[in-house]
C-alpha cells in the first residue's frame, strides 16, 4: 500500500537529488545543439550514416529531455524507509515489509546504482512487477542481477549509505 510512512518517527525519506537532474539536462541540450548543428551541416559530416545517425541523436535526446524535467520537477519522497519496510514509490511493489527481505546488495550497470533485494519469496513480487520488468528479468539475471531491483541513483543519499542503511534496518529487525 502507497505512502503509509506519513509522520512516522524514524522514516527515512530520500528525495530525488536536483543537482544530478540538472546536468542530464544541461548534458542533453548540449548534445541537441551538437546534434541539430552537424544535421543541418552535411558538408561538415563525414558519410552518409553519420547524417543519419546525427538526426537519430538529435531525436533520442530530445526524446529524453521529458523523462528528466519529471525527475526534476517530481516533489516528495522517492524511497522511503521505516518501522514498517521499504517503499519504492517510482515502482509498483508498493510497501515491502522487512519480514519479505532476506537480504540486500548494491550493483552497478553502466555508473547506475541499484540496491537488489533478495527476497523470501521471490515469486510473491514478480506478479507486483511491471511488464518490462518482468520482460527485462531474463537479461537482468544474465548480468548478474539478482533479486528485486530499486534504482538509487541520483538520490538525497549516497548509494553505498542506502545499502548500509537497508542494512541496518534488516539486522535490527532480526535482533528484535
């Protein structure tokens, strides 16, 4: 269930960090520009291919600059952490209660950092997955990720603290 961690004492929430949304932005509109300037000088573009290629730049990245303004514009929290488990709130698994978790792990593809959560039972959460996710587990698995995965770049938190905090919460659980 969606947002249950409201007031509570010892929740952590993790918002979005702008800094980072605001340099793949900036990074983005440069690379538009770079891209709309070989287009539009063929003469300056070495082949055929490459003009193609800089159009097919151009319209990737202009494509991206909306998934980023959202990131940038998205307020509250992201990952919330508390009592009663893990909520991811830009996935569908809703509340993950820290009695589901076995265990967690930090991976990294392509400088994206994800806390992967071995689960209890791994089956329970795959119907909560969405169909790319369930589409993409067979490539994910292939490069070594295994368990539920939650994105914790570009949060309020470093990645490495996340993990260490997850954590934490899990042997506290144990000990109680």
């Amino acid at each position: 269930m969606r947002g249950q961690h409201g007031g509570t004492p010892g929740a952590l929430e993790l918002r979005a960090a702008t800094g980072r949304s605001l340099r793949m932005l900036a990074a983005a509109a440069v690379l538009i520009g770079f891209g709309w300037w070989m287009a539009r000088n063929p003469q300056e573009v070495r082949g055929g291919d490459a003009y193609l290629w800089t159009w097919g730049a151009v319209f990737l990245f202009v494509a991206a600059v909306p998934a980023v303004a959202r990131e940038l514009l998205r307020r509250g929290p992201l990952l919330v952490l508390s009592h009663a488990g893990l909520e991811d709130r830009r996935t569908s698994y809703g509340l993950i209660p820290w009695s589901a978790i076995e265990g967690a792990e930090l991976m990294e593809m392509n400088r994206q950092k994800f806390l992967m959560l071995r689960m209890r039972d791994p089956s329970a959460w795959k119907t909560k997955q969405s169909a790319f996710a369930r589409w993409s587990q067979p490539l994910n698995e292939a490069f070594g990720f295994r368990g539920l995965p939650i994105d914790v770049t570009g949060l309020t938190m470093r990645p490495e603290d996340v993990v260490a905090e997850v954590r934490r919460r899990l042997q506290a659980r144990v000990e109680r």
